[in-house]
C-alpha cells in the first residue's frame, strides 16, 4: 500500500512541476537521503545476518548524499564537483547499538539528459577515498574505531524534476564500492534528494 502512495506522490509531483523552468547556476550544492542495501563479504556479513535475527534486535540502513558541491560544464547539462556519500549500518536492543558508517569522499560527475542541470533522466559517478567508522555504545560504555582508506566508486541513474527557479528534486538508484581494509563493501541505495 505505502509503495501505491509513493508512486502516486511522485506522479504528481512530476505533473506539478513538469512546465518549471530554472536557469543554469553558477555552481550547485546537492544532498539526498534514502534507504540502502548493504552487502559484506564473507564472515563479516554472515555475523550481521545473524544478529540481525536474534529476537530483540532491529537493524536499520540508510544512504545519504551530503556536503555536495558543483559547478556546471559548457554544455549546460553536465556538472562536475565533489560529494561525500555515506551508507550507514546500524543494528541496536535494548542496552546496546552497534554501527557501521562508510563513506565515500568523492569527486563526482552527472549528466543531465534534459534542457540543464536537474532536468530529466541522468547518469552519476563517483570515484574517491573510502573508509568506515564503526561504534559500539550502549550502559556508559562507548567506543569506535576508523579503518585506514581504501578506493571506492559509486555509478547511478536517476530523474530530475525542476520545480522552481532554484531548486530541483533528484530520485536517484546507486551502486557504490567501498575497498576497505581488503574487503570489498557493496552498497545500493534509492535516494530523495535536493540541488540547488
């Protein structure tokens, strides 16, 4: 039922905004938010897997897309920039909360497919730096610990609505890898995001 309703939302939010028309900017800042999946090699996913099922235990992941900044190409339709994209695991009861939080410090391209920036059907990258912080707290004990970096890339498709002069809304779908420590984290999100 909920998927109907998303479905509807976006619907007529693309007839209302359809006829906008913004003008090319000087630069963009972008942010998004949205649901991930997260895969982990071998002994490591297997353990997340299996807290995961212990009674008593929830598990929510997320994407999100923050600190994005771009400028745009001759073309109009191309923009070009950097980004951090992070993919957050977190798995908690009632004492204790464990996570995981990846990120990718990127530079990044999208091509827009419409008139500009934020208009129709587009394509991301991303290459860049990658590491993971993980934490565990929960009764007055708290810890984390960073890893050293890695190489990772994030490849997207995605829709651009303009809705005003200034502001676009990006529904994206993205496949990133993260390299960290010698294991390779696959992560794929849907994301909501904004560029203004």
């Amino acid at each position: 039922m909920s998927g109907r309703i998303i479905v509807i939302f976006l619907f007529i939010l693309c007839a209302l905004c359809s006829s906008a028309d913004a003008d090319v900017e000087d630069w963009y800042t972008y942010w998004s938010f949205g649901l991930a999946s997260i895969n982990y090699p071998g002994e490591t996913g297997e353990v997340f897997d299996m807290v995961d099922s212990l009674p008593g235990v929830t598990r929510m992941t997320f994407t999100l897309d923050m600190f994005g900044f771009y400028w745009p190409m001759e073309n109009e339709q191309t923009i070009l920039g950097f980004v951090v994209n992070n993919a957050s695991d977190n798995l908690s009861d009632d004492y204790t909360t464990f996570s995981i939080n990846q990120y990718l410090y990127g530079f990044s391209v999208m091509h827009f497919f419409g008139s500009e920036p934020g208009d129709g059907f587009l394509v991301r990258g991303d290459i860049g730096l990658s590491r993971a912080v993980m934490s565990i707290s929960g009764g007055g004990f708290s810890d984390s610990s960073v890893s050293d970096s890695g190489i990772g890339f994030l490849v997207g498709i995605g829709y651009g609505i303009v809705v005003s002069e200034e502001s676009r809304v990006i529904i994206g779908l993205n496949v990133a890898n993260r390299e960290i420590e010698g294991d390779n984290i696959s992560t794929v999100g849907v994301t909501v995001g904004g560029l203004w």
